[in-house]
C-alpha cells in the first residue's frame, strides 16, 4: 500500500537549523574531553605553582627544579578527582550542563580529593621531600580553579547543545501526537545523547489497536531507519496501553538498533524517585524516609549554632518586647500552644504574645486583617514575625528546627488533615521556624482552603528536596521576605 504524507504525518525538526550549522563534535566524546580538561587543569596548576614557589626560594638557576614532585601530586589529584567525579555520574553531559550543580560538586570532591593526597603524602612519609608551601597554594587554587572550570564547561556544552555545535547518534521519533508534541529535541540531544531527524506521529486516538494508517507510518518509519542509517529509535507512547506498546515493539524489532521508550506523565514522576534493586526487577521509592543519621546530624549541627547566635545576639532585644508587652496590655509575655512535631509528637511552642487571647483549645480562630484581638504591640510583632523570636529556643530543646513546616495549633492539624491529602506527611521532619512556603511569601491568615493547599504542597516539596544547601537558602530569602511582606 503507497502511503501518503497526510496519512503518515511525518514532520521534519530543526531542519534549517541543521542546514545552517554544522555540528563539529560528537555528543559521546563530551565525557572524556572533560575529563582531559580536568587532568590537564591539575597537572598545569600542580607545575605553575610549584614552577613559581621554586622561582622565589631558589638562588640558582631554574636548572634546580625538579618536576617529578609537582607531577607526581598532579597526576595522584587528577586521578582521584576523575574517579571521584566518574564514580558519581557527573561527567554525563546531561550533569554537566547543570552549572550551578556542578560547582558545588565540584567543591566538594576536590575536598575530597585533598584529602586524599594528604594522606597519601603522609601515609608514604614522603613530606620533607614535598614543599607544603606548594602543596597549600595547590589545594587553595584548586578551590577555584576546579569549580570555575566545570561551571565554565557547563556553560559552553548547554550553549553547544542550544547552537548545534554538538551532534548527537542519529535517531528519530515514532509515536502518539499528544505524547510527542512534549517532547524537545533539544532535551533528546542532552539526556540521550540523540539527534532527532524525523518524527513519524500516529493520527489516531491513542488507545486501543493500531489502525491501517498506522501501521503504514510504522513501516514507513522503519524504511526510513534503514534507508538513512538511523542509529537508534525512541517512542513516545502511554505506558497504559501495553497491546500497543506491544504492537510497536514487535515491528520495530525488524531494526538491528536500540529502541528507547519516553515516560509518559503517568509515571515520569514515579521513575524520577529513587530506585533500589528488588531481586531481578527494581523497586521505587514513592515516599522518602526520615532525614538519615548524617542528614540529621547536619541539620541538628545548623540548627544549634543558628540559634545559639540568635540567643547571644538578640537576648537585648528579647528584653525590650517583654518589657512593651507587659506595658501594653495585661497577660504573660510568652505564649504557650501545644502544637505537633516529629512524628505526630506534641510539644509545647513558645511565642511573644501577640493577642488578648490564650487560645489552645478544640477551636483556634486564626488571626484575621484588622483582628481587635491582636495588640497594639501585637501588630508590630506580628508584621516583623518577632513574634515568632522565642521558638530558637524550641529548636535547642530539640522540639522544632530552624527552617521546616510550619507547625499548626492541634485544632487545625484536626481539621487541615481530613480536607488535604498528604497534610500527615510534614511530620516527616521537624516543625521550622520559618519553612519553603514562608520564603516564598506564604504567611498570614489562610481564610480560604487553596491557600493552605499551597503551603502544603511547598512543604511537601521541601521534605522531598531536602539538603543542607536549601536550608541555608531558606533562611536567607526569610530574612528578605520578612522586610518585603508583612503578615498579620
């Protein structure tokens, strides 16, 4: 049967793009150029530095200088480096293009790598014979010279990728229009290591059996392969009709090349969780644990010296608020409220009194705009959220954290976890002073349910996405977020 083009939907990508510019590297020579980058960047530095210390302590000629030593730390640093770096997929030109990751990365396995040579030289009793002198500007220049690098190649591969200066294997795309027209050709380039040269769509419904017009696309397609020596094939399908997976699949398997199959949205979230090996097949962690021993000592370490500081530094003020409180209106300074943390876990948090109110009952009504139960010293505190000064030392008795979700009165948790799913899981973690939500402007009175629902889903976000980094981060766009918004 003659196909014709209407019928077979075949659409051309980047095709002036193509003509235009000519790719002069090859995506899978990406990962050992940048590994000679970094061999290359260390041996130099090793011998520039050593080069130059030898020039300022010798009275003799540069005839003295003896290579072997910086070459020797040279090659053990690249060597250690490129193992740790390889070890941890960062050469993957998909990692790579990630500048800002790679900087950090880059840090830390240069630390690592430090290290290592230290104990090396030390283990080897070879110290006398080294210049700690050189040694030290050596690990010092490393700091910046290895991370500015691996941003600099970041930096020129993504631009590469955008130009078409980088080609890929090349490959084309067979599927159902509404699964491809997600897909970027661009992002095929970088996470596959592919240049995308056609598309063949299905026209039809993308359930049940493949039509006449169909199969005539697929065979077209694999025509198409052969005739222009297509190196690989990816298919853009739902993953919920396996008759037609399998259908695509049997007549691909005509073709001597590797057929990739895209996640569709039903499970692209589920294969971005991490996986761990289950017998023969995989399992998928669909729901992170609680922080690990390290990850927790990291975070108690943060949380002890932020608010020590905090403590040193601001017990005048803490004086001051007591003082306008009690002259303000009548009542204790300090607010009590049970609410619940780790685990499900009550506690006891502490605030500046802010109310004429002591609420910590079945029913708790939030504070609204114009409350007349909030003071005039109240409103103050409120707006800055020095209010909320008194819960560091919540985070030293270890009931709360510096930066977590935000820990709701217990008849709110009652009623905000029967109408949002997955309200439970923020007890995953400790309560925060200050949390994702409220560094992204989430504060004050939550009168309708979506705004909550918000807060939930950042606070859901941050348990998944924690790190120590994005601690930090919080804390500082608080800071920022407290003198731009205020809340009541």
């Amino acid at each position: 049967m003659s196909v014709s083009t209407d019928n077979m939907r075949v659409e051309r990508v980047g095709e002036a793009q193509r003509q235009g510019q000519r790719a002069v590297l090859d995506y899978a020579s990406m990962p050992p150029l940048f590994i000679l980058c970094d061999a290359v960047l260390m041996l130099a530095l090793s011998m520039l530095v050593d080069l130059v210390s030898t020039s300022q302590t010798s009275t003799g000629s540069m005839s003295t200088f003896d290579f072997t030593r910086p070459l020797g730390i040279g090659i053990l640093s690249a060597v250690t480096f490129v193992l740790i770096t390889t070890s941890r997929g960062l050469y993957k030109p998909w990692q790579m293009v990630r500048a800002t990751e790679q900087v950090r990365a880059a840090f830390v396995n240069w630390t690592f790598t430090i290290l290592f040579v230290a104990t090396v030289i030390f283990c080897l009793k070879v110290g006398d014979d080294t210049s700690r002198l050189s040694t030290g500007i050596f690990a010092a220049l490393g700091f910046v010279a290895v991370p500015a690098s691996h941003w600099a190649m970041g930096m020129w591969l993504r631009r590469a990728v955008e130009t078409g200066a980088v080609r890929g294997r090349p490959s084309i795309l067979i599927g159902d229009v509404s699964q491809i027209d997600q897909v970027v050709p661009a992002e095929i380039l970088e996470r596959l290591g592919l240049r995308e040269v056609r598309r063949f769509s299905f026209a039809g419904a993308a359930s049940g059996a493949l039509s006449a017009d169909e199969l005539d696309t697929l065979k077209s397609a694999i025509q198409y392969a052969r005739q222009q020596r297509i190196e690989e094939i990816v298919v853009a399908m739902p993953w919920s009709n396996l008759a037609r997976l399998d259908a695509v699949r049997a007549r691909l398997r005509a073709l001597p090349v590797p057929v990739k199959l895209l996640p569709d949205e039903a499970v692209h979230e589920l294969l971005d969780a991490p996986r761990v090996d289950f017998g023969s097949s995989v399992a998928i962690e669909v729901q992170r644990a609680p922080l690990s021993r390290l990850e927790l000592a990291q975070k108690r370490v943060l949380d002890i010296a932020v608010s020590s500081v905090a403590m040193t530094l601001l017990l005048p003020l803490f004086a001051i608020i007591a003082v306008a409180i009690k002259m303000d209106s009548r009542g204790p300074v300090i607010f009590r409220q049970r609410r619940n943390g780790f685990g499900g876990r009550e506690f006891t948090i502490f605030k500046f009194r802010s109310m004429t109110v002591m609420e910590d009952g079945a029913k708790v009504v939030q504070a609204q705009r114009n409350d007349r139960r909030v003071t005039r010293v109240g409103r103050f505190l409120r707006a800055t959220s020095l209010d909320e000064l008194p819960q560091v030392l919540n985070v030293l008795f270890g009931h709360m954290s510096v930066v977590g979700p935000r820990p709701h009165a217990m008849a709110h948790d009652d009623e905000y976890s029967k109408l949002i799913a997955g309200y439970a899981f923020r007890h995953h973690v400790k309560p925060g002073i200050t949390g994702w939500a409220q560094a992204n402007g989430l504060r004050g009175e939550t009168s309708e349910i979506s705004l909550m629902e918000r807060r939930i889903e950042m606070d859901l976000w941050y348990i998944n996405n924690w790190s120590i980094w994005l601690d930090i981060k919080i804390i500082l766009k608080t800071f920022i977020e407290v003198f731009r918004n205020d809340a009541y």
